[in-house]
C-alpha cells in the first residue's frame, strides 16, 4: 500500500472533480458551439493529466497507489486506487472520447435540437466523469453510484437525437441498464451484509476468510454472479443484448460511438477490477463463474455475428458487431488466465479505438448519400467522402484481424491464452475465433465494397456502353478500338462531374477525428507490445 | 542493402494506388505506367532473387518473436520467378483483353496491386509476414473476380471471400499452434517444432497440421473447398489465367509447401494419420477435377476443374513429406503454370474475338485462327504430358517420388495420376479435333466469317509461352537440379 506523496497522483481525483464541474457548469452555456470547446478543453485536460499520471507511474516502476479522499479513513472517507492499467484505459478513454466527439460533430448540430446542445455536453462531460470514477474507484458502492451516473446520462445521450425511434430505445435501454445495475446494487448489499467492508481491499481480505472457513458458500456464489450478471447485462453481453442495436443503431452518430466505444467498456473494467481485486481469480474459477462468462462469451461472439450479417441497417450492422466484440472480451475473461485478462483488456481499447472510427465513418458515408441507413443503398458513397470510406475500410479490416491492424493483436493474445488453457477452452475457442473471423468478413467485406462500388445508374450506363462496344467490336474487329476508347473517355469524365457535383462537405473536425482514429489503430496494431507490457505491469499489481 | 527486398513489394501497391487515384484517361499513359511498373518491378524481383539470397529485412518488429520478416530462398525464388515473369506477360496480354470489359483504371490499379502482394507471399521470412499477404490477396484479388459487379460476379465473389477467408482463419490456428510448440515463427527447412515442448501433444500438432493444409489448401482449391474456383471464372480471362492458373493457387501450394517442409517439418508428419488424411483429399480431388473438367461444356469452366486436378497432382507430390516430393511438386507447379497460363490465354482470345465460350463453338477454328489453335494444341498435349513436352517429366518425377516412398497410398495416387491423365487426354483432345476436324455438313466458312487470330499484343505471349514450355519439355534437367537443390535443404 503506497500512500499519495506525489503531488501528480492527485491528478485522478481532479480528473473527475473537473469533469463533474465541467457537467454543472454546461447548462449556464446555452451557446452549443461554445460549449463543444469547453467540453473538448476539458476532455484535453484530462487526457494530459493521466498521460501524466502513467508517466509518473512508470517511473515509479508501475505501482499502484491508493488514494484517500480527504484522508478520510475507511467507513466515512472515500478511495480510489490507480496503476497503470487505470492510468493508460482513462488515458485512451479520453483520447476516444475527443475524438468521438469531433468524428461526429456535424451529425451533433444537426440532430440535436438548438438550444439543447449544451445540455448534450453536460452529458458528455458527466459520462466522462462516470467512466473515470468506474476506472479509479476502490469502492464498490462508488461504483455502484456512478453507474448509475453512467446509465443515465447514457440514455440522455440516445435520447438527445429527437425522434420516436430513440425513445423507445431509450426506454428499453433505461429498463434493461436499471435492471443491470440493480442486481449490482443487490450483489453488493449482499456482500456488505456477509463482510461488512464496501472497499475493495478489505474485501478481499474477508472473502478469503470465507472461501478458506467454507462459510457463506453459496451466498457468495450468488453474490458474485449477481455481480457478473448485473455487468453482463449492462454491456450487452450477448442473451442481454436486446437494448444495444436500437440504442446504438439510432442515436447520433458521436452518441453511438461513446456508447459502443466506452460506456460498455466502463463496466467491464469494473468487473476486471472486482476479479482481480476483490474475488481474485482462483475463486472465480472455483464458483465456475469463469467457465460460464466462456460459454456466454463465445455464444455472443458468434450470435452478434450472425445477427449482423441479417442486418441491412448499417448502424445495427455495426452495433450487432459490437456484441460480438462484447463476447470476445467476456471469453477473454473466461479464459481465466492472465494472458486472457490481457488480452480482453487489449481488446476494449483496439475496440474503444475501432469501433468509434467505424460509426463516425459510418455516419458520414451515411450523410454522403442522402440520410440513408440501408447499406445497400450506401453504394457509391466512399467514393464521395473518400476519408471516412478509408476509415471504414480500416476499421472493417481491423476488425476481421488482418495484421498491421488493431483487431489482430487481440486475435494472437485470445489465441495464445486458449492455447494455454485446458483442452476445453483450446478447442472451443480456437474454432470461436476462427468462425468468428469468417463472419466478420462476411458483413463488413460487402459493406466495403458496396460503398466503393460506383452507383448503379452509373454501372447500368457502364453495362450499356461495354455492350455497344462489344457490339461494335463484333462488326469491325480490331477497327473498333478508337470508337471504345472513346466511350471509355466519355465514361471517365461523366464519372468526375457527377462526384464535383454531389461531394458533400468534410468538415475539418471529421477529417481530424478520422486521421487520429487511423493513426492510433495503426499504432495499436504495430506498436502493440509496449503497450501490452503496461498492461500487463497493470494487472500484476491490481 | 537487404532492406531493398521491400522494393518489389512496395513499388507494385503503392503505383497501383497512385493509379486508383490519379485515374488515367488516355489508355496510352495507362498501358506505358502500368507496363513500366511491373516491368521494373520484374527486373528489381528477378535482380534480388539472385543478388541478396539469404539476408533479412525486418519490416515490422511486432515483439521480440513476432515480426513481419522478408527473405528470399530458394522457394521464393521459384516461386518469385514464376510469378514475376507470367505478371508481365499477362500485362500485355490483358491491354488488348480488357479492352471489352471496360473499367481498365480499377482494373489495372488492382492488377499491379496484387503483383506486390504476390511478391510478398514469395519474399516472406516467417509465417506471420506470410499470413498477412495471404489475407491481403485475397482482398487485393476481390475486385478483379468482381470486376463485371453483375449478379454472377457478385456471388463469385463472396464465395471467393467466404472460402479463402475460411481457409486463412483456420489457417491462422495452426500458425498459432506454431508459435505456442515452435521455436520460432521463421520458415526453417526441416521444420521448427519445439521437440521438448511437442511430447505428448503430437496429435494436437497433427489436428493443426490438417487445419493448416486445408485452410492454405482452399486457395490450392483441395476438395471440397475447390468449388469458388470454378465461379471465379467469371473474372475476366487475364485475371482466370494469372491468378487462378497462377499467382493465387500457387500461393496456396507454396504456402502448404511452406507448412509442411518449413514448419512442421517432413520427419515430423510423415507416416502419421494426418498424412493419410490430406493423400487421401487429395487423390480424391485429382479424379474428381479431371472428371469433373470433361463434364463441363464451357472452355474456362473446363480449364479451371482441370487446373483443381492439376493442383491436386502438386498437394499429392508434396504429402508424400519426402525431398523427392516435393521435387515433383515444385516441378509441376512450374509446368503447369507455364501451360495453363497459355490455355486460358486461348480461352480468352476465342472470347474476346467471338463471344464463344462453350467447346461445341470452336469447330473449324483451327483454320480461322491458326496461331491461337497451334498454341492450345501444343500445351494440352504437354499438359497431358506427352513425351517430350512439359508436363511429361514433371508427372515422371511424381510418379517415381510416390514409389521410392514406399507409402502403399502412394501407389493409389499413381493409379489417380493414370486416370487423370486419361480424362486429360479427353477433355482436352476434344477440343483439338473440334478445332480442326469439323463436322462435314457444317458450313465452317460463313459460320466463322469474322473469326481471326488476335492482334500482337494477344498473340505474342501466346507464341512465346508455348515456346518456352516446348523448350523447357525438352531441357527439364537445370529447373530440376535447381528443385532438387532447394528439396535438399540447400538452398
């Protein structure tokens, strides 16, 4: 236990004073323009602080260090408790989050009413707080109390984009988050009630009391599965996913990726950090918890799959993707080693950094072509707005796993932890990932090349001008060659006025959001073994 | 200098997207940049193959054990020199082609594109750095079998993607068995199992070695993932003959030769179940390609049923995990490269100046495009493999590689070669005499009115190939010692 000596390690602690001060402060704004700089202002702040808290972690050899707030003692006071792998999830959770933002801006302005803007930032600013809270509590009812910060404004950010349709996401969204967080609520009231400790440290002592005693036996596997369950359902873990594709599918775009991107993710660190820190897991094992969250995992992996290629809404296409990744980072914790614990934690940030990229791009092509969701209909749109068609083609091939990319690292590191597993999880998970691997191929190659494919009254005049040079080629042999070069031509400058004509604009933000969603997917893939030795540094002192 | 390996790879992709961008109008500036690309890009292939052999270039060093790594050896070298020298001339013979599929720019820009990824496979010094041109080859490849984006080849298409990516993620579990009982990742002739670590995991290592060879297998078109090969035929003709003859399906024998000679090792699979299991596919595939070829009434169709025998000829000389396997294999590999390369350019000049597509339409050609029809006879009789032509010494060395073997399948394979090389004879005589003797009461004349060989630039790679395969029929022995070399851990 290392008490707070560096003035740095406060950082964590401002990091969610400002963001809640930031949230109070937003609705005085009424100018939504401004309030987006404010909030962006905010978001940078806080990603400097943790850079500057995983430095200083670093250099004091990647330890974990426990801070009182008020230096309050135990019952009245409150803790949170930050090593690296805290510091470097706020870090890129913040990184995301901007850039989430930015990436969607336009879509902001357009679907949230004037006036209501900066309320949309207040949100922004509270789900930020809520999620650093999840990453740096020390206390299990802290955590409760900011899910349930999180579940709301969550909702409030689907509802922001005023239509029938994300309300009644919303509501089932609001009744199936609450229902989440109150089975936490009831796994922690129970554990209180058994320990009597609601920090996590403490905890633990006691429960290993338990476990080694044989007291409390199967309270404490209903506790613990209460605890997996209420997180399961909150991030859509996949008999749980109901809610997800119409909230993700049918909110604004920004809102769509912070939810897919992060919020899921909040819960799931939270869960890590009760494995870790308070079950540890050798017990988790023992209760078979771990084999469970496997079977659900795997399940997932391959049913969001399935349920995204039915899908012909490209948001819901990516939003089913989205539990299919939920079910890879649950079977990485099923797998029930520290190579799975990495690998899932490597897996929220290849898919916090994917995800968000694939739903702005997504949100941009849609805006390419005229306000249309069908991914049929998205024919031709890359071709308009080039950039967001790369991203798209990035985060497409990075979540299939082609190496280079964000998604492959994840794929080596599930594998590598299966392989050391028993038989059981060899087998089943090996043949996951790899069915897993075709299915994503499956949606997202055809929506790539769907959106490079030049329109169809394009390609019907295309098939015309080929068949009368055909024609032409019949009659006159080698003769024709001029007549179809000169067809080609006409072709190829048809196709240019047609695209000077109908680009939409591309804003400055989005083309910044999307360089630095590509630069660090890039990163993530190539340079990812530093970054795996943080984690890893994270885990062993969790 | 061994970070110059990266040229040959680099230049094609990075020139092809340039192109995909900057769009050529005039064809003349097309057809002078891409034939300079892959020109240049053959010259500076063909000039590291034989200068820097044996040194490393480490592209990306993920960790400490995983990285994407280039090399050439012996492999890459046949496999480079195939591949680079067939691009060019498959260029050529596309500016002509392609003039009646329209959409030149894309085509071309993937065309060069796919060039490097091919080189990729071929330069690549560990299975990761393999892996991922593998997946990249298929991505690079996809629009070419789209090109046309009507129904058929859409669905060509997605069956093309369903299958290779199958294959590669399947493919991908082996690899990663590798890494958990191998001592590297690197391609190390003998294999670079991990001894210590494999006892008592052999049959897990066996179970890898089948996803393996069935997953590399699908691009080699083994039965029964062979099926998108026969689709993808709705590609334009270059793209059936270089890729599906050539370039794609060589990629999976040089990738399955790579898994079994260079991963698990020979010593380590021979005489296991797992062998019996990919002779057995593959003995199945030889019989049932060629039969299936003489089922099939369209020329293309027919050639690529005959190119899944064919294949299958290379995977049965290479699972006999011995040296003198894989002499055959890469010996065939070769020939029928050079040999059906050459038939499908016939296929395509035959639709490219008449729209025909089906065997009973050739009749009387042999007159009406003379050039074209010498060329088809002379091929498919060396792929039927009379003496002295091409395919005769590589079948030879298969067959002689299956009897010093001693494996008793090895025998049934020689029976399979037989067969097949009867339904060979069959499928492609037929056409020869439909060419030349047509039927007495057809009026060949009016009937082929407008029917005549093709301008130069169809005629000439046509003309020079079928040189080469009667030149190297006849003069086999330095290709072989070089094979030999190679199959020898020499080289």
């Amino acid at each position: 236990m290392h008490e707070a000596h560096n003035f740095i390690y406060n950082f964590p602690f401002f990091c969610i004073i400002l963001t809640m001060v930031g949230g109070v402060v937003m609705p005085f704004i009424r100018n939504g323009w401004i309030a987006q700089k404010i909030n962006m202002g905010i978001i940078a702040a806080v990603g400097g602080m943790n850079v500057a808290v995983l430095c200083q972690l670093m250099v004091d050899g990647g330890k974990t260090v426990t801070y009182m707030m008020g230096h309050f003692p135990a019952p009245f006071g409150n803790e949170i408790r930050f090593g690296p792998m805290e510091a470097i999830m706020a870090l890129c959770f913040c990184l995301v989050m901007g850039m989430s933002i930015l990436g969607g801006l336009k879509d902001i302005y357009h679907d949230v009413r004037k006036g209501k803007q900066n309320l949309y930032f207040l949100m922004i600013n509270l789900l930020l707080c809520s999620l650093l809270a999840l990453i740096y509590t020390n206390d299990m009812f802290t955590g409760y109390v900011f899910i349930e910060i999180n579940t709301i404004a969550a909702c409030a950010i689907v509802m922001s984009k005023d239509s029938g349709e994300t309300i009644v996401a919303t509501i089932r969204y609001l009744i199936m988050s609450l229902l989440g967080s109150g089975l936490f609520l009831m796994g922690i009231s129970m554990l209180y009630g058994i320990t009597g400790h609601l920090l996590m440290v403490p905890l633990k002592d006691s429960i290993g009391d338990l476990v080694t005693s044989g007291q409390y036996a199967i309270p404490l596997t209903v506790i613990i599965g209460l605890i997996s369950l209420g997180v399961a359902i909150k991030s859509a873990l996949y008999p749980f996913h109901s809610w997800l594709p119409g909230a993700h599918g049918s909110a604004t775009t920004s809102s769509s990726a912070i939810l897919s991107g992060l919020v899921l993710k909040g819960y799931i660190i939270l869960l890590i950090k009760v494995i870790y820190r308070v079950v540890t897991p050798e017990v988790m094992a023992e209760l078979q918890i771990t084999n469970v969250l496997l079977v659900f995992g795997v399940v997932g992996m391959i049913m969001g799959s399935v349920r995204a290629l039915k899908e012909r809404h490209i948001k819901r296409m990516i939003a089913y993707s989205s539990v299919a990744q939920i079910g890879y980072i649950f079977m990485g914790i099923g797998l029930g080693s520290t190579v799975g614990i990495m690998a899932a934690c490597f897996h929220i940030l290849s898919h916090a950094f994917t995800k968000p990229m694939l739903f702005c791009s997504a949100g941009a092509l849609v805006d390419a072509s005229g306000h249309n969701y069908d991914f049929k209909k998205l024919r031709g749109s890359a071709l308009k707005n080039p950039l967001a068609g790369i991203a798209f083609t990035v985060g497409g091939l990075s979540m299939i796993g082609i190496p280079l990319m964000a998604g492959f690292p994840s794929k080596l590191y599930f594998s590598t932890g299966a392989i050391q597993g028993d038989w059981f999880r060899l087998g089943v998970v090996l043949t996951a990932l790899a069915i897993s691997t075709v299915l994503n191929a499956l949606y997202y190659l055809p929506a790539i090349i769907n959106m490079w494919t030049p329109k169809k009254s394009q390609e019907a005049s295309h098939g015309h001008d080929h068949g009368d040079a055909h024609g032409a080629h019949d009659a006159h042999g080698g003769d024709a060659h001029g007549h179809a070069e000169e067809l080609a031509n006409v072709e190829d400058h048809e196709d240019e006025h047609e695209e000077v004509h109908e680009k939409p604009r591309i804003t400055v933000s989005f083309v910044v959001s999307m360089v630095i969603f590509l630069a660090s997917n890039f990163a993530l893939g190539i340079f990812y073994q530093p970054l795996m030795n943080i984690i890893e540094q994270g885990i062993s002192v969790l | 200098m061994s970070f110059l390996l990266c040229i040959p790879i680099i230049l094609p992709i990075v020139a092809g997207l340039a192109m995909l961008i900057a769009k050529p109008k005039k064809r003349i500036v097309r057809e002078v940049y891409v034939a300079g690309v892959i020109i240049l890009d053959m010259i500076l292939s063909l000039i590291f193959i034989f200068t820097v052999p044996d040194q490393k270039f480490t592209l990306v060093q993920f960790t400490d054990t995983i990285s994407i790594t280039l090399k050439v050896d012996g492999m890459s070298t046949i496999f480079g020199m195939i591949v680079s020298i067939l691009w060019v001339v498959a260029t050529f013979y596309s500016f002509e082609y392609m003039k009646h599929e329209g959409k030149e720019n894309k085509f071309f820009s993937f065309f060069t594109m796919s060039m490097g990824v091919v080189m990729g496979i071929a330069f690549s010094a560990n299975l990761i750095t393999m892996y991922l041109f593998y997946e990249l080859l298929t991505m690079a490849t996809l629009p070419l079998v789209m090109h046309s984006m009507d129904q058929k080849a859409c669905a060509a298409g997605k069956k093309y993607v369903i299958f290779s990516i199958t294959g590669a993620s399947f493919g991908f579990v082996a690899i990663m068995l590798l890494m958990n009982y191998g001592v590297s990742l690197d391609f190390v002739y003998g294999g670079i199992l991990d001894m210590a670590k494999v006892g008592g995991m052999e049959h897990l290592l066996l179970a890898g070695f089948i996803l393996a060879f069935f997953g590399f297998g699908v691009k080699a078109a083994i039965f029964p993932f062979y099926s998108w090969l026969p689709s993808a035929g709705v590609a334009p003709t270059p793209v059936s003959a270089l890729l599906h003859a050539v370039a794609v399906v060589n990629a999976g024998i040089f990738a399955i030769t790579r898994v079994i000679y260079y991963s698990f090792g020979a010593d380590f699979l021979r005489g296991s179940w797992a062998q019996t299991v990919v002779m057995v596919a593959t003995i199945i595939t030889i019989v049932f390609g060629s039969s299936m070829a003489l089922r099939t009434k369209h020329i293309k169709r027919r050639l690529a049923y005959s190119t899944v025998s064919n294949l299958s000829y290379m995977l049965f000389s290479l699972s006999l995990m011995t040296p003198a396997g894989m002499v055959g294999g890469l010996t065939h590999m070769l020939f029928h490269s050079v040999l059906k390369i050459t038939l499908f350019f016939v296929a395509g000049a035959i639709i490219y100046k008449t729209g025909r597509e089906y065997v009973g339409e050739v009749e009387g050609f042999g007159r009406s495009m003379p050039i074209t029809m010498i060329c088809f006879t002379v091929c498919s009789l060396g792929l039927i493999g009379l003496p002295p032509l091409m395919g005769f010494s590589s079948k030879w060395h298969i067959a002689s590689a299956a009897v010093e073997s001693g494996n008793p399948l090895a025998y049934a394979g020689i029976g399979a070669l037989i067969v097949s090389a009867l339904l060979t004879t069959l499928y492609l005589v037929i056409i020869i005499i439909k060419a030349y003797f047509p039927r007495k009461d057809l009026d060949v004349k009016t009937l082929n009115k407008d029917v005549k060989d093709p301008n130069m630039l169809m005629t000439i790679p046509m003309i020079a190939l079928s040189a080469v395969s009667i030149i190297i029929g006849v003069y086999p022995t330095p290709f072989i010692r070089v094979f030999e070399t190679i199959a020898g851990g020499l080289f």
